[in-house]
C-alpha cells in the first residue's frame, strides 16, 4: 500500500527526528518511565509511521466493511443501520426476584436478555443438593427445573425477544427447560431466538465449572448444534467464550488464540459428526471480554474477524460468506472492577464500553459500579445501561464504519496480535491439539504465568490501579447501596422442588429418565430425551446425574 521510495525518505526523516527534535526533547524532560506496555504487558512504542504496517494490503488485510476478511466489520453500515444489541447480564437469587429484574430492564431500554446461573446451577446440581449449601442465588439465578424456568419468563413473551444463556456444562439441559418454557407459552422451537453459551473447552482451561470428562462433553455440545442445525433456524447454539479465559488472567492475544482456537474445535466435531460446515457455522457466536488497554482491544475484535474469516474459508473450505463472520458480543471486564473507590468503575466501563464499540461489537454488556461487592443494584445497573445509551445516542462514534481504520498503531497491533494468535496455535498443534494440550496444563499454565506477570507489576508499582495502589483513600466508606436479595428466596425455591418431585408423574420422570440413560449410552443425540426428561419435570439434578453415571466425573490433573 505504500511506495518504497516513500518509505525510504520516511526512515530518513524519522531517524533525523530522533536525532535532532526527540534528543532535545528528552533532554529537557525525560518522559515517565521506559517501560510503557499494554495490559499484557506488551511493550508499546512512542511512535508508529507507516515504517510500522508497511507490509499492510488494504484489499487483502482490511477490505470494505461486510466484506471479506471483514477486519473492519462484518456489516457493511455497522450501527449505521442500527445500534448493537443492548444485552444486560442478569440474575440473582429467586427466579422471581429475577423475573422482576427483567422486566425493568427492558422498561429501560435493554434490548435483550442475558441469564446468569448460580454456582448449583452451573455445577449441574438442585438447589437442595447437599453440594449446594450456602450457594444459592448468589452468583446468578437458581433454575432447578422447568417451573423456575415458566417462572423466570412469565409475562416476558419468548417469541419476542432474544436470550442468550451463561451456562456450559448443563448447558444442553438448561436449554431444553427454556425450550419447554417457551412451548407452554405456545412458542414453537423454530420461532426462538437467542444463544447458548455452550462453551465447555475453556472450562478445562479457565473457569473450571465442569461436569464430566471432556470428550463425553464435547459429544454433549456437538448434540446440541446438530439439534439446533436441524430444529432451530434462528438460535445460535453455542458463543465460544475468551471473556472467561480473560478474566482467569490472560493476555489478550492469549484470550484470542485460545478462544480462536476452541471455535475451530467445535467446527472439526461438528464436521466429524457428519454436518457440512455451511449448516452449522454461519450460526456460531463469540463472547470477548473488552479489558481496560482501549486500543489493544480495539485491535483484538478487528484481528478476530480476520482470522476467523481466513480459517472458515481457507483451512474448512466454507462457501457461504455468513460461515467466515467472526460475530461476537462483548462484556466489559469484571476483573477490572475495584471495591475500592467503586463510583471510578462507572469510568472504567465506559472506556472498555467505548472500545467494544469501536471494535465492532454485535452486542455489549456493561458492568456495574458495584459489582466487586455484590450483585448489580437497580440504581447500579441502570448507570450501566445509560453508559451504552449515551455512546450510541451522544458519542459520534456510532456515524462511520471502523474510524481507527488506518491507523499506524492500531493496525500494527492488529497485526501482531494475529501473529501471536498464530504462534500459539503452532504450540498447540506440536502439543497434539486441544484436547491433549488442556490434559497437558498448557492452557492453564499460560493464563496463569500471565496472571501472576500482572500482579506483580501492580505490587511493583510498574502498574497503577487508581484507588488501590495509586490514589487510594485510607478513610474511604462505601457510599453506593448494596443490593439485597429476598431472604425467603431458598426457602421458596426448595419447597417448590419438594412439591415438584410430590405432584409430578414419577412414572413418567423414570421412563424419561432410563431413555436418557440409554440415549447417553449410545450414540443417539440426546437432546430429545433430554427434553422428555424436561417436559416431565425431571429435575437439573436428577438429568445430570444420569449424565455422571453414564459419562463419570473429571477431576483436573495437578501438573508440577
């Protein structure tokens, strides 16, 4: 893209710059510090000139927007034709308490809904299971069978809005009981829109809430596409997840490799089951965190959408454009919230909210002030909601497509994040791919040699946190509300599951229950046992346990 005579003059003239302006310049005042790096502690340099992307081929690197390789967007008018979607991430104790949630957010203008699952939930257990005392309600809402799923939905018309589910290793089961919910509202499967999370590589890799070994569980997810694939035109069945992996610690080059690299999993189980690539991929999803460093970011979304595009057409031979979109939504980084000073993380998501945009987003949570004290109050999540409202309303930055477009930094990080992506999947595949690398700890060990990396910077004071070790108040008292849930909450839900299992056809639960039990045993998909086991108010717990007898459990190697 640029002229080699051109670029010789340029190094010239930046070497007389340095030698001359920059000499007399740091001279008289030295900047800062000599160590100026990225939130991955990447080093940055002062300056990027042409000198920096002169390799850079607009055709082939950026392209038009909506066009392959869709480094500048998948949509051609991006928020031109409309905003992304504003999906608020919700849940917390009773499906009740949730269910009211709900529907003020979307009194606010939230334009679809997000569910989050309490730990027993997400671990596949009842709310009453001896392994879930102490837990209920208090990372998300508690969803034990179908009637807290009529129940966390009521009034709220399935067909009309989209939801998107945080859950991964029951993922399948908690999606047949949204399934069911959504037919006693008389919604047909094929008319429901949303996403399953769905993700359960990087629970091997990052957040550890696994229920069986990976192999049976990786059946589970691939059960669960091809039932989307054949049933459910409009839901995406799977949102391969770095936002997980992020905040375990890693890098943002490592948070693409890794969730890059799972997507392309998912697709070589999908061909191996049997489906062609262009049936099932133009439906996978993406969920990145979007972390403090506001350009790397930036970069991180753009080199995504590259990567993504090159390996569905180049390396799986898709056909079909919508196959080689990289679609993703973005939640801003939890891991970056401070109980210190907590007014100053309005500020924080803001930044992380404005870089998701610029990226490229499909759609956008935003954190709460609160959320490293407790779940999200009402006052708290609507700030958050109005920070997304006033960057698609006040901002500008919504008016063209990928305005960073071009620029010399911007594209240098884009490009170097694509190489570290790829340097990282040569490691994997030496290892002998993903699965034989998550038993070997590398995955684990890379996030966690990052994690450590970046806090002992901050205890170095090579990296300042304002309000916790830099800036910080010794007589600080907190002065937000704090939300409370209701304290009648589990004893509500646990008599419901008592009279539940009372009032059911237990016949019934039992005939379902073996024909799962067969169907896992087997090679049959097991999504439609799964949603007769449902149907009959089988509990979360009583369909997992099925799971545990047929699959068995995993426990996580301990590398030295």
């Amino acid at each position: 893209m640029y002229d080699q005579a051109k670029l010789a003059q340029l190094a010239e003239a930046r070497d007389r710059w340095e030698e001359t302006t920059l000499h007399q310049t740091l001279a008289r005042a030295p900047e800062r510090r000599d160590d100026f790096m990225t939130t991955s502690s990447e080093p940055i340099r002062r300056l990027y000139t042409p000198l920096d992307v002169a390799d850079l081929d607009y055709l082939d690197d950026l392209g038009h927007p909506g066009e392959y390789p869709f480094t500048r967007s998948v949509h051609s008018t991006l928020y031109r034709g409309k905003p992304w979607t504003m999906r608020m991430f919700a849940g917390f104790g009773s499906a009740e308490e949730t269910n009211a949630r709900y529907k003020y957010l979307l009194g606010q203008g939230n334009m679809g809904l997000s569910v989050a699952f309490d730990l027993p939930t997400l671990m596949g257990y009842d709310t009453d299971a001896p392994q879930a005392l102490g837990e209920f309600g208090k990372c998300g809402v508690a969803i034990s069978s179908l009637r807290d799923m009529e129940i966390l939905f009521d009034g709220i018309p399935l067909d009309k809005v989209t939801t998107s589910m945080t859950i991964n290793g029951p993922a399948a089961v908690i999606w047949a009981m949204y399934i069911a919910a959504a037919e006693k509202q008389g919604v047909p499967m094929s008319q429901l829109g949303g996403t399953l999370q769905n993700d359960i590589l990087k629970e091997y890799q990052a957040q550890k809430e696994y229920l069986f070994p990976p192999e049976p569980s990786m059946r589970l997810v691939i059960d669960t596409i091809e039932f989307g694939t054949r049933h459910m035109p409009l839901w995406n069945t799977i949102s391969i997840s770095g936002y997980h992996i992020r905040e375990a610690g890693s890098t943002a080059a490592q948070e693409l490799a890794f969730t890059l690299g799972n997507g392309l999993e998912y697709v070589r189980w999908g061909v191996a089951r049997g489906l062609d690539v262009d049936e099932f991929a133009p439906r996978l999803s993406f969920f990145f965190n979007c972390h403090n460093d506001f350009f790397e970011e930036i970069a991180k979304f753009r080199a995504a959408r590259r990567i993504w595009a090159r390996e569905m057409r180049e390396t799986f031979g898709a056909k079909n454009p919508r196959s080689w979109l990289c679609r993703f939504h973005t939640q801003t980084a939890g891991v970056s919230l401070t109980a210190q000073q907590p007014e100053n993380n309005v500020v924080r998501v803001a930044i992380q909210a404005l870089a998701a945009v610029l990226g490229g987003t499909q759609s956008l949570h935003t954190n709460s002030m609160d959320e490293a004290l407790a779940l999200p109050s009402e006052e708290a999540v609507t700030v958050a909601l109005r920070t997304q409202q006033i960057i698609a309303e006040e901002s500008g930055v919504v008016n063209t497509v990928d305005p960073l477009a071009g620029s010399f930094f911007v594209e240098h990080e884009t490009n170097k994040i694509e190489a570290q992506v790829y340097d990282y999947w040569q490691q994997v595949d030496e290892i002998g791919g993903v699965l034989p690398a998550i038993d070997s700890g590398f995955y684990q060990t890379e996030i966690s040699l990052a994690a450590y990396r970046y806090q002992r910077e901050i205890d170095a004071g090579r990296r300042n946190i304002v309000g916790v070790n830099a800036y910080a108040d010794p007589d600080e008292q907190l002065r937000i509300p704090i939300l409370k849930m209701d304290p009648r909450g589990y004893e509500r839900q646990v008599g419901r599951l008592a009279a539940i299992r009372a009032e059911r056809d237990n016949e019934q639960v039992a005939v379902a229950l073996s024909a799962l039990r067969e169907a896992a045993a087997g090679d049959a998909n097991t999504m439609p046992a799964i949603l007769d086991a449902v149907r009959a108010y089988a509990t979360l717990g009583e369909i997992t346990d099925v799971f545990r007898e047929v699959f068995g459990t995993y426990e996580e190697p301990t590398w030295i």
